[in-house]
C-alpha cells in the first residue's frame, strides 16, 4: 500500500518549500490536493515524483514544483475568479479552487474536459466550471478575471487573455518555443502590461488560433 499522505507531505517539503515557494495558502492547498486521484491508475504510485506525469492524448499533468510556483505568482486571497486555460487532469484547477472562489478552465480535447470533470465530481470541487473549446479564445462570457493561469506553451501571449483580465489582474504563462518556454508573469495595469520574466520551463503546446498551429 502507498502511504500517498506521507509522500504528499514529502514532495511539498523537498519539492516546493526545498526551491523557495513560500505562501503557506499554496502550500496547504499543495499538501490537500490528492495529486494521484487525478491520474490513471498504473501510474498513481508515482504521482508525488518530482516530474510531469502523463494524463494520456499525449498531454501532460505539470510537475508540483511549476504547479506551485504558477499558483504562488498569481498572489490569490480567496475571494478571486481565476480562468485556467488547459484543464488536463483536472489537478491544477483543484489547486486554485482551494485558494480563490471560482475557477473557470477551458481544455480543447473533450475526452480529457470529461474525464477532469468526473475526478473533480468525485473529489466534490463545486467551484470549478470546464468548457470544450479554444482557450486562447478566452472565455468571453465569464470575463473579466482577476487572474489567469496558461498551462500549455503559447507561441505569444494570447491578446483575448489579456483583454479578459481586469486592470490589476496577473497572468502567469509559459512563452516562447514550441519545445522549450520561459515562465512569465504579466500584470495588467490601466496604462498597459508590465511583464516579469521567471524561470525556464517546458509545457505541452497551446493549440488554437491564437497559440501554435495544429
Ligand atoms: N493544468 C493541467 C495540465 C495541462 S497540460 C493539469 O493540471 O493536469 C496542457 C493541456 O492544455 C492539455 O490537456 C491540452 O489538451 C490543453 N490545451 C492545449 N491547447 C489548448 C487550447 N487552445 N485551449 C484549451 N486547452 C488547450
């Protein structure tokens, strides 16, 4: 039997607080979140390695250090709305509903939306909506965010993004080649966007219109 609390409990110390994440909210919510029911069962007994894991479709669940880290540079207290774009499993999307009040993510391959919608029914995450489309679209309806959190490699960011964020709001997103991007933090203002670069990082790729080509 894996004792998948203690190795929850471990990843968070080694993993997260060892490279200087530092909110105690995101490390809650990192120790919370079951990491390993948001994975297919063959692989769950390494869901606390210090890797991105495989979710199937060929897409990938983000390693916990880049899924703190995105969650720490978005500076949530709890009462924000946040749009997710790339719902994958479903596990990033549980980790900012424990810290914010509504987290709406948009997954364009609708056999990963259902699946991450019936882990996070299971689980009883009442504060997240998913939608099957293009999330470099934005989702319009629901807009303006107080924050926003790419979890795939965009070729740019995304201009409805930054439109659908209200003035104050940040964005943290994964900019630059197909194989290879740099972690950015952009925080809209009412004179414009002021962006902070972070660390390297290696995302699947953003598919859609305003992302890369198919
Ligand atoms: N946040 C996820 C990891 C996502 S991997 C987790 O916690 O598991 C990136 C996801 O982005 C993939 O599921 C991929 O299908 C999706 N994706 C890629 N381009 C997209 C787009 N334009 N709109 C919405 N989802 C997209």
């Amino acid at each position: 039997m894996t004792n998948y609390e203690a190795e929850c409990r471990r990843m968070v110390d080694e993993q997260i607080v060892g490279r200087g994440v530092r909110d105690e909210r995101v490390l809650a919510a990192m120790r919370k979140v079951p990491r390993h029911e948001f994975l297919p069962e063959a692989i769950r007994g390494i869901a606390y390695a210090d890797n991105a894991l495989p979710i199937g479709e060929g897409q990938t669940m983000s390693q916990p250090y880049m899924v703190a880290l995105m969650t720490e540079l978005l500076g949530l207290t709890g009462a924000e709305r946040v749009l997710e774009i790339g719902t994958g499993s479903g596990y990033q999307a549980a980790v900012l509903a424990e810290l914010c009040s509504k987290v709406y993510t948009v997954e364009r391959i609708k056999t990963i939306a259902e699946k991450a919608r019936s882990t996070l029914d299971r689980l009883g995450y009442r504060n997240v909506a998913i939608k099957v489309y293009d999330g470099t679209y934005g989702w319009k309806e629901m807009a303006p965010f107080d924050a926003v959190m790419v979890t795939a490699g965009a070729p740019e960011i995304p201009a409805p993004l930054v439109e659908q964020l209200k003035d104050g709001g940040r964005m943290v997103i994964p900019v630059g080649e197909r194989f290879g991007q740099s972690l950015l933090k952009v925080i809209k203002t009412a004179e414009g966007t002021v962006t902070q670069r972070s660390i390297p990082c290696v995302f699947v790729p953003l598919i859609g219109n305003h992302g890369w080509k198919e």
